[in-house]
C-alpha cells in the first residue's frame, strides 16, 4: 500500500480525499511537477522549485513549494524507495477548493497539495541501443506551455495518438516548427552541432534540457537553441528526447521515416552515458571533454 502526501498529511493512498468542489478537478486550476531520485538523491531539486514558483507566480496562487524536498524525501522513506536505482515524486498544487467560477474565489483559500512516489524503471540497454519510434502531431495547446500546468488534454491526446500508431513518442508541430515532445522536450542533431527549441512560451523549460545542454558543451559539441522546421528533423543525423521520466530516449524513425543511418547516433549515445554518469551522483562537471 502506498503512503501519499495530501494537505500536510501522510496518509494511505486509499484514504487520501479530495472534494469534489477542487478546482483542480473542475478547472485544471493549478500546476505539477515531476522530480526525480537516484538513490535517494533528488536531482536538480533546486531547479524544479525554482520553476514551481514561477508557474504558482505566474496563476498568483499563494503556496511556498519551501517545505516540499522534506515531503519529497519523506515520501522516498515511507514507500521504501530510498535506496531503488531510480525513483520519481509527482506533486500537484491546485488553486483549492471553492464554489466555482470561472474568476478567483474573491477570499482567500487554502491550495490543495498533493503528491505521491513510484518506482521509475529504466529501459534496458539493449533496448535503448533499438531505439524508438516517433510520431508527428499538430501542437493544439495553449501559448503558455512555460506554466507546468496540470491542463494536459492536448498533450493526452498526441501521447495517445502516438500510442495508437505503436510509437513511443510525439512531436508537436506548430506552425511548421517542431516545438518538443507530448511529455518531453525534442533535440535534433546535425553533424556533431546540438539543435534544441529556445526556452521560450512555446516549451516547457525543462530541467533535463538545461542539464543535457550543459552536458553538450562539456564534451564540447556546439550547441544552437532555435527552432527547427518540421522538414529539418526528417533530415537530422539523430534525434532525442529528454525528460524526468525520458531521461535521453533517441529516437530512430519518425512518421515511419528513418532518421540517419535508422540506428542510435554516437551524439546521443554519448549523451546518455554523460547523463546516467551525472545523475549517478559523479561529480559536477562529470562530462569530460571528448579526446
Ligand atoms: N513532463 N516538455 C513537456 C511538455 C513536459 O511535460 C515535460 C516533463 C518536459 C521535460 O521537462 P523535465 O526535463 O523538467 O522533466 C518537457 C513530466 C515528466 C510529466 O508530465 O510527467
């Protein structure tokens, strides 16, 4: 049985409540997060508070993500996690509860705080090294997809649709640009040169992002943050995705089209084993330059 964090409270999941008056449940009114802990090491805690303040700013709901690493670590404790390969907590906070309008509750209200850990299984390597396959999907979100907001309809609806294609991943397209992933964001590599969407309203500004750039240019591949069209990525040499819950997930044919030589390209693959060597707790910096 799994223990959950709900309202200040550590409590079986099975007896964790919420009215039906939440405004996260009639409206989407609120944000998540998803963080992740090799070994009961939470990896960039910093940056995901840092980019809940933003979103809780940014929808002026009043709630301190402050105490949050002590609820996540608590979580890793209860559920028996803290020592698994690698584990994740999933924490929303919605605006609360309140009779509905489409407008703020005109008084103040408590926001709903909830989260919960599981076990993150890592593919194999062998079938990693296969690769995956993708799929292309208008992009039919709204133009703040910088707000982690917990409105996730058109996000469901490309995941599925790569589902139903037997595809592993999405790739939103809007206005001809590939922006990112349903869950993920998209990198495209040309040569050795490293091709990933700016941080701007059109992405979510993700935290494995931030880290795989850095990664880049520690094994010194140039890196470009800028758009890239739709036509741009059929021709790319590799292409991947990367996410908490991605971590660095090449990707080999898109729409059926193979994507370089149709196999994993030694940029991502280089990549990957800087990331698995980073989040494993090696040094900052743990990229060295290629010789
Ligand atoms: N998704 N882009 C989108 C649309 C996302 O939903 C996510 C994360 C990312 C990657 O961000 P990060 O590297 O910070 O995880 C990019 C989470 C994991 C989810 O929805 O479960």
């Amino acid at each position: 049985m799994s223990t959950v964090y709900l309202n200040g409270e550590f409590l079986p999941k099975e007896e964790a409540r919420i009215s039906v008056d939440d405004r996260g449940f009639l409206l989407s009114d609120g944000i998540y997060e998803v963080s992740a802990a090799y070994r009961g090491r939470f990896f960039r805690m910093d940056r995901h508070l840092d980019r809940m303040r933003f979103g809780l700013r940014e929808l002026r709901i009043a709630y301190d993500p402050g105490d949050l690493p002590e609820v996540h670590e608590r979580l890793l404790d209860e559920n028996g996690l803290g020592n698994v390969e690698v584990s994740t907590v999933y924490v929303q906070v919605t605006r609360g509860v309140a009779p509905r309008t489409h407008h703020f509750p005109p008084g103040p209200v408590a926001p709903s705080v909830y989260a919960f850990a599981s076990e993150f299984i890592r593919p194999s390597r062998e079938a990693w090294e296969r690769g995956y396959r993708s799929i292309t999907v208008p992009d039919r979100r709204w133009s703040r997809v910088d707000i982690k907001s917990i409105a996730l309809l058109p996000n469901v609806l490309a995941q599925q649709a790569a589902v139903d294609a037997g595809a592993r991943d999405a790739i939103l397209v809007k206005d001809g640009i590939a922006v990112e992933g349903s869950h993920n964001n998209l990198f495209a590599v040309f040569g050795e040169t490293v091709v990933t969407h700016p941080a701007s309203n059109l992405i979510l500004h993700g935290i494995t992002r931030e880290y795989v750039l850095e990664l880049a240019m520690g094994l010194g591949y140039p890196v470009e943050e800028r758009a890239l069209q739709v036509e741009e990525i059929y021709s790319a040499e590799e292409l991947f995705f990367t996410g908490t819950t991605t971590e660095v997930r090449p990707t080999v044919s898109v729409d059926g089209r193979a994507i370089g030589s149709g196999g994993v390209g030694p940029v991502t693959r280089a990549l990957y084993d800087a990331f698995l060597q980073g989040v494993a707790g090696a040094p900052a910096g743990a990229a060295t330059a290629r010789s």
